[in-house]
C-alpha cells in the first residue's frame, strides 16, 4: 500500500510540473468517455432494459403479413387488422392466452369542475379492448385499469390517464379517481393512473378509454385500422405460434378470398417491435462511438509514450540505480489511473449535458424517450470504459519500459531519435478508425442529399395541413359533405390564403386515413377474388390538387360539378395509368372500385395526375386513385392550406375559421408541409448529426496525433537536422525528408482505414438511398479530406524543422 501511494504521489508531482500533457491527455480521454457514456445511456433506455410489464418476452405484436412486408425505409411497416379479423384470430389462437387490439385518436378533454368545462384541449389518445392492460400486464399507479366489461355496449364511459397527464394536469391529486372528465363532450369517469414509465407498442399517451365494437366494424373486414398485441401462453414457443397462425390465415383466405387471400399472420416479439425501427441506427452511432473512444485511447497513449521517451534521463538514472521493470510498469499504470480518473469524472459530467441535447434533439418516434437517464448501470459501463482505457493507455509506454535495456535507454540518450515504432502504429490506427467514420458519416451525407432531392410530386413551401376526424361529430354523410364545404369557404376568406383543399389521406402523415381496396378495370375478364389489383385511395375536394401542388398529366380534375347526384368519376395516378393500361390513355376508361363503407361503383376516369410519394420519400410512388369527397364524404380530412407568407403564423387564424363552425371539433394535427416533410427526415438527420459530430472529432483527433508523432520526432532529430543543414542541405529537402516522413504513416492508415471501411460499410445498406455502400465517389474524396488534414499536420512541424539554427541546434544538444 505504502508502494501506490508512493506512486500516487509521485504520478501527481509529474502532472504539475507538466500541465498541457495532463490538460491534453485528459481532455482528449473525456472525449472519448464521455461519448460512450452518452450514447450508451441511449442504447440502455431504448434497446437494454426490459418493458416494464409482467413478463415482457410473452408478449408478441401480431401483424398483417401482407401488409408488413412493405417496405418503409430501412423498417419494415407492420399492418393492422380489422375488428372481424381481431376477433377471428382471437377465437382460434390457442397458443396466446390474451390479445389485445387498440386504435390512436385524439379526442378533447375538459375538466368538469364546479359545473365548468376547463380549458378543452386535444390529447394523446389510445382507444383499447377491455383486455388491453391485463394482456400487458400493467396495473395501475393508483385506482384500476379496464376490465373485459369496459368495452362492452351499455358500460359507463371510463378513462385511464398516464402518470404525466395526472402530474401536469390534475397536479399529482390522488383524488382524481371517480372523477369526471370530457371527451368529446362525452362525460367519462376517471378510474385509473397508470405508473410512469411505461412502455407500449405505440408512441407515448396520455389517456386510455375502451374501444367499443358494433355489428358495422365486424362486417368491415378489409377496414384494417387496429394493431394487435398478444401474450403466448407458457410453454408455447414462437414457432408454434406462427404455425398456427399461418394455418389460421390459409383458412380465412379460403373462407373469405376477397379481404384475405394472400394475407398473412406474422408474429414478432413485442420488444424487437418497439426498438426495432432504431436499432440499426444506434448500433452505428455505438459502433462511430467505439471508434472515436479507441482514437482517444490511442491518442492519448501516444502522448504518454511521448511523454515517457522525453523523460530518457530519469529512466536511465532509476534503472542505474537498480529500479526494477515492475517499479517502472507501477509508475506508468498510476499515472494513467489517475489520468482516466480525472478524465471519466469529466467524461460523465459532459454526458449529462450531451444526453440532455440528444434528448432534445432526436426525433419524436424514438421510443421510450422519455425514460433515457443516467443509470446506476450506465455509472458501472462508464467506470469499466475507464479503467479498460488506463489499462491500455498505461499498457503501451508501460511494454515500452518493461522491454527496454539499460544500455539500449543510454544509447539512445547519446543521440538522435528516430519514430517510435509503437506511436507510428497508434496514429496509423488512428488514421485508419478517423477515415472509417468519414466514410460511413460520407455516405449517409450523399444519401439524405438524395434524399432532399426526390420528386414528391406536390409542393411544401407556404402550405399548412390541419387534420379533423369529424365522423362522430357529424355521422351523417351529408352534414359531413357540408361542413368540409364551409370549412373551405371560411378557410379561404382568411387573408393571405391562396389556395385550400382537403383530402382524406395526405402524403408523409399518418394523421389521415389510407386504403387500398381493389379494383377491375371495367371491360376487361374478372380476376379470381383476392387476386384483384389494389390502389391506394384517397377522398379529395376539387381544390386539394391545386392546393397541394400536384401536377395535372391528361383529361381534367374535379369540378364543382362533381356532386352526389352526379356520375361517380374518378382521378387515377400515372403509375396505376401504367399498370393498367400500359401506354394507352385511361381517359373514359370506367374502373369497378369496392370500398367496404361505400359498396361498389362503376366510376369513370376523368383525369390523370403525377405521382406522388405518399408513405415515404424512400418508396416508390404506389397505383392510386382519387374520388370527389362529395360523392362519399369521408369523416378523416386534412385540410391543406397555401398561403402567400409564412404558414405557421397563419395557422391559429385557420384554426379560429373552424372552430368559427363548430367550437368542439378537435385537430388530430396541425403542421406546415415543412414540417412534416423535417419530422419525415428527422430520424436520419439525428443519426447523421451524432455521426458527424464523431467522424469531426475523430479527424482532429488523429491530426492532433499525427501532428505530435511528426513533433515529437523533429525534437529528437534536431542535432541530425542541423547538421544536415549546416553540410548545405536545402530548406526544402529537409521540409520534405519531415513530410515524407509522417505521411507515409497517414498514408498507411488512410489504406487500412478504406480497406475496413469496404469490409465493413455493407452493414449500412439498408440505412442509404441512392447511393451504394461502395461508392468510390465518396471513398476518394473523404480519403483525399484525410490526406490533406494530415499534410497540414505535418507541415506545421515540417516548416519548424526547416527553419532549423544549425549553430543552435548542435550547442543544445
């Protein structure tokens, strides 16, 4: 003890008298630390802790397989079900004890105190089956959750509300159960609050009330709006379940060929369904995080190896005077120790502030965002991270003294230097990790331009989207036909307004209602039911097309004309013109459309439009078509608005225009077109920013590195170069003999960095779009970025070099 204490002490005396190493080495390891930390905070809140329900790998997401295997960018987007399917896979799925199906909306709230209705406003709303809680495994923080009574017909209006709702609205009153709130001008009564912290299948909460079903939803079977959850029974693995569940669909496909031939029952674990659409964008951020926490490692034992080399004296002094290897391994080791310690304290106090912005900063889809913290588990990791990282850093100059010889440490007292092999390696492999990260940040850099670059097929600038689900408010289709007709009256009186239309689904939003029901094109042979095309269809008002900006290709668009009592017609996109019609004009053509809600219709294609984008800017444009809302008035509109200035600070007057009309009607969403093309974006240019941000500090890391291997190595060479001088070599030939010298190390970590980044890029296939993983666009420029930085780095040393006193130079040493 007595011994490490000694070489404590000693460690803190070498720190004093040598300042910027101890501020050098220690800033450059809390960097490295401190972003482990920060991102592995992350990874634990999102991908490392279990849900917080009993029993959470019982629990499984049941998808529509045919719809889950579209693909959505780098995800797959899972399907829903209809209320008939739900209750046909709830009766004959043995193998899961409970499932559980549930819908989003956003119904508006008031208080009833004292007689008062208190500041309405729109929430966070899941509508669930009686069995939602109990299939989770999720009670409640204080009264009850539902039961399978709730959701029955004649039951009482009830409502869970979350933990946060309760603290931020009713002010943590535990009184609140019994109470009675509004919904939708519907009273409800409190029975519930659920702990906080609780994960589900879908974004956060902020209330609960049971789903009721009637005759209409069981007969809608191709009305696929529910997600379903389920709890396998003990004993019952996962192969069976999908055994079974593939059984199920083959026989409902041949019961009922129409809605389900050729859909699927997929099931997947629920917490690879919560984490899945982030997971590969963490494992590269921990991946680029790991990088950078090696180059921090590397760099820093290269300035101790530097360190240890300009203290020959003392070495040859200590091993002289019989200091053993194992005295010299303890001093290395304690001032590393000590140099992580200051460095990891530092490195977790800047986590705080990093995971506070990541917070900030990451796009709402992130789940269990709101769980991210420091942890006592996270504290652990960030303890092992430094103390692997004083091992290393203590290892190398440590192996450097063990190795050494007494005579071998005087030679090389007696004269010049040359690079020390070991710190060529470090900043080769700096190098080689700073150049990994540049590629990778590159290509995601190229893809997300690509990106910005896609044809939509309609325009964001100056446009607001407010979104209205009006089905209970007005359930007759004509008042609903109406009250659009005056919202667009009123919306178009506001100023600055230039255009508005309103549609049932709109592009990029999932605020809106998507269907693609099939359809014949009339004339042609029947197709075998279930193998009919489908579309996507969307119900639009006649000045959507024009408000949106969506681009007119053949015949006309719709018309004031287009009414109830007139034909029924319809608009076709250029994709569903190709497929059907393969080159000729569809104009006059007629299509059978069949929508579960409306029947079937014989409807005559009137016009062609662009296509547009309207799941996401990675797919391709889909068939579809688009039917007057006139004709069958949809209860779900979005009502795009062009305005001639800035569309946010337009959108309270838009929204007082509505509620002008009917004060109760509540906004499922309200957005510039802007914006929701930046939430579109948002997940990728998060991953990209942290990335970056990585890829950036690697760079001045390995600089930084190259720069004191190529210093280090002019100080211990100065005598040779001011004898090189003072025999007539040119300025220039000793600056190049310094250049050529740490750039033949940068150069051999820019090739073993591109070599790996090769092998190891194909991993962010799937993370790109319109770019390949092998584009040697990319990988030559960002290994030309490297190369110059490291010039640069050596220079600044070379031209020292060069400017060499030879006089001086051979009086010094």
């Amino acid at each position: 003890m007595g011994t490490a204490v000694a070489s404590i002490r000693y460690a803190l005396r070498q720190f004093r008298l040598s300042p910027v190493f101890t501020i050098a080495a220690v800033l450059t390891l809390s960097v490295g630390i401190g972003g482990t930390t920060a991102i592995f905070t992350l990874m634990d809140a999102v991908m490392l802790r279990s849900l917080p329900v009993t029993d959470p790998g019982s629990l499984y997401r049941i998808g529509d397989g045919d719809n889950c295997c579209v693909q959505g960018g780098p995800q797959e987007r899972w399907g829903m079900f209809s209320f008939a399917l739900y209750e046909r896979l709830k009766a004959e799925a043995p193998e899961f004890e409970q499932l559980a199906a549930f819908q989003a909306g956003t119904p508006r709230m008031g208080v009833r105190r004292q007689g008062v209705d208190q500041s309405p406003r729109p929430l966070r709303t899941e509508y669930v089956t009686g069995n939602y809680f109990t299939t989770l495994g999720v009670g409640g923080f204080t009264g009850r959750v539902f039961s399978d009574t709730d959701d029955a017909p004649a039951a009482t209006p009830v409502v869970v509300i979350s933990h946060h709702l309760w603290q931020t609205r009713f002010g943590s009153d535990r009184g609140i159960v019994g109470r009675t709130v509004t919904l939708d001008d519907q009273p409800h009564e409190v029975v519930g609050v659920l702990p906080g912290h609780v994960a589900y299948p879908t974004r956060s909460r902020d209330l609960w009330t049971p789903k009721v079903f009637g005759d209409r939803d069981r007969r809608m079977r191709n009305a696929t709006y529910y997600p379903v959850v389920g709890r396998l029974k003990p004993g019952v693995t996962i192969e069976q379940a999908r055994a079974e569940m593939a059984i199920i669909a083959d026989h409902l496909a041949q019961l009922y060929p129409r809605t389900n031939k050729g859909v699927g029952v997929t099931v997947q674990p629920l917490f690879s369904y919560v984490t899945g659409s982030v997971r590969p964008a963490l494992l590269l951020l921990l991946g680029g995080v790991g990088c950078l926490l090696l180059i921090a490692c590397a760099n820093a034992a290269n300035l101790m190896l530097t360190r240890a080399a300009a203290r020959r004296t003392e070495i040859v002094l200590r091993t002289a005077l019989g200091a053993g290897r194992w005295h010299l391994l303890r001093l290395a080791l304690a001032e590393s120790s000590l140099l992580t310690i200051a460095a990891c304290s530092l490195g977790v106090m800047t986590s705080y502030w990093a995971i506070n912005a990541i917070v900030a900063l990451a796009p709402p889809d992130v789940p269990r965002l709101d769980e991210i913290g420091i942890s006592m588990r996270v504290l652990l990791v960030a303890l092992a991270v430094a103390a692997a990282t004083a091992f290393v850093c203590g290892l190398v100059p440590a192996t450097q003294l063990w190795s050494a010889r007494l005579e071998r440490t005087v030679r090389a007292h007696g004269g010049g230097g040359r690079t020390p092999r070991v710190g060529s390696m470090l900043v080769m492999a700096q190098t080689g990790l700073a150049v990994m990260l540049l590629v990778a940040s590159g290509l995601l850099i190229r893809s997300f331009g690509a990106l910005l670059k896609v044809d939509l097929g309609y325009r964001v600038d100056n446009r607001a989207a407010l979104t209205l689900h009006v089905w209970d408010a007005y359930p007759q289709p004509e008042r609903r036909a109406l009250f659009i007709a005056e919202v667009e009256t009123r919306i178009r009186q506001q100023p600055g307004v230039v255009a508005v239309g309103a549609a049932s689904a709109l592009p990029l939003s999932h605020q809106g209602s998507e269907m693609d029901p099939p359809y014949v094109v009339a004339g042609t042979p029947p197709p075998a039911p279930g193998d009919e095309p489908t579309a996507l269809t969307t119900f639009v008002t006649p000045g959507y097309f024009e408000a949106i900006g969506m681009r007119l290709v053949q015949g006309r668009l719709f018309g004031d004309r287009d009414t109830a009592t007139a034909p029924p017609v319809v608009v076709v996109n250029e994709t569903m013109a190709r497929q059907s019609w393969r080159g000729e004009s569809p104009v006059g053509r007629r299509i059978n459309s069949s929508l579960s809600f409306a029947g079937r219709a014989t409807r005559e294609i009137v016009g062609v439009v662009g296509d547009v984008r309207q799941a996401g800017l990675e797919d391709r444009p889909q068939p579809a078509y688009y039917i007057p809302i006139r004709q069958i008035p949809f209860g779900s509109v979005t009502f795009v608005v062009r305005t001639s200035g800035d569309p946010a600070s337009a959108i309270p007057g838009l929204q007082r225009a509505v509620w002008s009309i009917n004060p109760a009607v509540t906004f499922a969403g309200v957005e510039t077109m802007n914006g929701l093309l930046r939430e579109t974006l948002a997940a990728r240019r998060f991953t990209l920013m942290l990335l970056s941000t990585f890829s950036i500090a690697a760079l001045a890391l390995a600089s930084i590195g190259l720069y004191g291997l190529v210093s280090f190595s002019v100080g211990q060479r100065t005598n040779e170069i001011g004898i090189r001088v003072a025999l007539g070599a040119r300025t220039g030939a000793v600056l190049a003999m310094v250049m050529r010298q740490g750039m033949i190390v940068a150069a051999a970590g820019v090739a073993g960095g591109l070599a790996a980044s090769i092998a190891l890029t194909r991993y962010l296939t799937t993370m790109l779009f319109g770019v390949s993983a092998a584009d040697p666009a990319t990988y030559a420029g960002l290994a030309g970025v490297m190369v110059i930085v490291s010039a640069l780095a050596c220079y600044v040393p070379a031209r020292r070099a060069a400017r060499v006193d030879p006089l001086a130079a051979i009086r010094a040493e």
